[in-house]
C-alpha cells in the first residue's frame, strides 16, 4: 500500500467550470479577492485604531476578519488555475490543507462565541461587563482555537491515512475531503465516519445559535425604547445572516452523502462558505452599524487633515 500511496506525487484539479467560462469567471472572482482583502484589511485597520472599538464585540469581529483571510488564498490558487492550462498540486500540498481546515472550524466557533456575546449583551445588560471581561473573552478565543487545531489535525491524520492509486484528477477547485475520499483506493468508511461526527458537532452549533437567538428575540420584543429595540435587531439579523450562509452552506456539503449530493453540486455550495461569506462579513457586520461608521469618518478625517 505505500507503494501504492506514494505513485501519487501530484493531483490535478479539474477546478470549478468548463473552459468557456474561465475568463468571465477570472475577472469574478478577481473581484471577489480584492473586496475581500480591502474591506477584512479595513476593518481590522478601523477597530485598531478607534479606541472606543475595543470592545468584546469588535474583539471577536477583529479576529473574525484575520480568520476569513484564509479564503484569499483558496482565491488566488483559483485565479491562477483560470489562466493555467493543468491547475496541478503537490499531494503534500493536499496534506497541508491542515490550515483550511483550521480556518474553517475557527470561523464556525468564533460565531458561535458572538452569539453568546450578543445574548449577553442584549438580556443581561447589568452584568454585561464582568461576564464579558477580557478574560473571559481571551480563554473563548483559546477555545476557539484550541478547537481548530483540535479538527484539523483529525481531518489531516484522515487525509494523510488514506491510499491513493493511478487516478490524480480531484473533481473540485481545491483538495476537500470528499473529493479525496472519491479517489482513495482504501475503503474510506472510517474516514467518512471521522469527517461526519466532526462536522456534525461543528453544525451543532447552530442549534444552540438559534435556541440562544430566540432569547435574544424575546428580549428585544421587551425593549421600550423604540432605538433599542431597533439596534438589537440590526445587530442579530446581521448575524443570522452569516450564520445562515456559513453554516448551512457547510451541513450541505458534509452532511450528505454522495448519492444525495454530486461533486459537481457540492463544488459550488463550497463557495459560499469558502469565498462568499468571508467577503460579504465585514459589509454584512458594518452596513447598519452606526459605530463602525462613526469610527470611519473619524479615521478618513485624521488622514485627510494629518
């Protein structure tokens, strides 16, 4: 079998599209590298340099906008295989998406860690500043962290496990899971099993996201104020939103089996939760937040008169 295993030196990705199209879509996503570098490079820029920011919500959006630079790179290994006659990529570089995965999980936790933020900040007001103090804060960024390394080094040793033979044609834009598993040679009910229990607890968060979000909802039916009130929904429907996207993108790909869901299909919905969804948060998180606006006029002013 090692043997076997180590005939595969190299895989070729058949990427997203036939050739017809691989023009139209390179100057696509071109768009979607460049708005996604400028505005997650803003936004970290912005909650740097307002003082008034460095709070436990922009601490977590802060880190969310450093996680989402992960599809950046999916992005520009796709820019390159629209322009190149053979996307080829080392099987070692197929191991090493170890840092995709690490990614991934991250941006599926730190989530999760808003939604408690949100809770805490919308139905216990009182306590919110000794619940949310910064250690707490910096012990749900390790956990957060703890748990992507936690999943991609499970999702790595699956990947390295497994046997390759003659066949090196990935049915995808990049080494995901179940396009490897679609070439292994050994049997991969061990590996789909790993993948499945992982994800599913990963996607398990969204359950407690829309239990806690129905608190978050009842409380804000509570608010007199008719400003408060309307700022606690801006602020929970801008995440429900992602959490929508990322999550259910993501249950729809792994949690399917490939009878259910082709390759073909599976392609793109990996787009939303690779690509998408880390170039629409910074927009999503920032079109109706009066802060971060404040904040930018106050950035763009001290530039022009400096």
């Amino acid at each position: 079998m090692a043997a076997e295993n180590s005939s595969v030196t190299e895989f070729i990705l058949a990427g997203l599209t036939d050739p017809g199209l691989q023009i139209p879509l390179f100057f696509l996503f071109l768009g979607f590298y460049m708005v996604t570098t400028v505005r997650n490079l803003g936004l970290i820029k912005l909650i740097g340099l307002n003082s008034h920011l460095h709070t436990p919500m922009y601490f977590f959006l802060f880190n969310l906008s450093l996680i989402d630079f992960y599809s950046t790179t999916i992005t520009s290994k796709m820019l390159m295989s629209f322009i190149s006659k053979k996307n080829i990529t080392l099987h070692a570089g197929c191991i090493q998406h170890f840092f995709f995965c690490f990614f991934v999980i991250c941006e599926s936790f730190i989530l999760s860690a808003m939604v408690y933020d949100h809770y805490v900040v919308i139905c216990n007001p009182v306590v919110y500043a000794v619940t949310m103090s910064q250690k707490v804060c910096l012990l749900l960024l390790l956990g957060v962290y703890v748990m992507g390394f936690s999943g991609a080094m499970a999702h790595t040793g699956s990947i390295a496990n497994l046997t390759f033979c003659a066949d090196n044609l990935v049915n995808h834009f990049m080494c995901d899971i179940p396009a490897l598993l679609e070439l292994s040679y050994n049997s991969t009910y061990v590996h789909e099993l790993v993948v499945f229990i992982f994800v599913a607890t990963v996607i398990g968060m969204p359950i407690v996201t829309i239990f806690i979000s129905a608190l978050i909802l009842s409380s804000i039916l509570h608010i007199h104020s008719t400003e408060g009130r309307s700022k606690a929904f801006s602020m929970c429907s801008s995440h429900i939103i992602v959490v929508s996207f990322f999550f259910g993108s993501g249950a729809f790909v792994y949690l399917k089996p490939p009878s259910i869901l082709p390759l073909d299909q599976g392609k793109v919905s990996s787009l939303f939760y690779t690509i998408v969804v880390p170039m629409l948060n910074p927009l999503i998180y920032s079109l109706r937040n009066k802060d971060v606006k404040a904040a930018l006029r106050k950035t763009l002013g001290r530039n022009i008169f400096s």
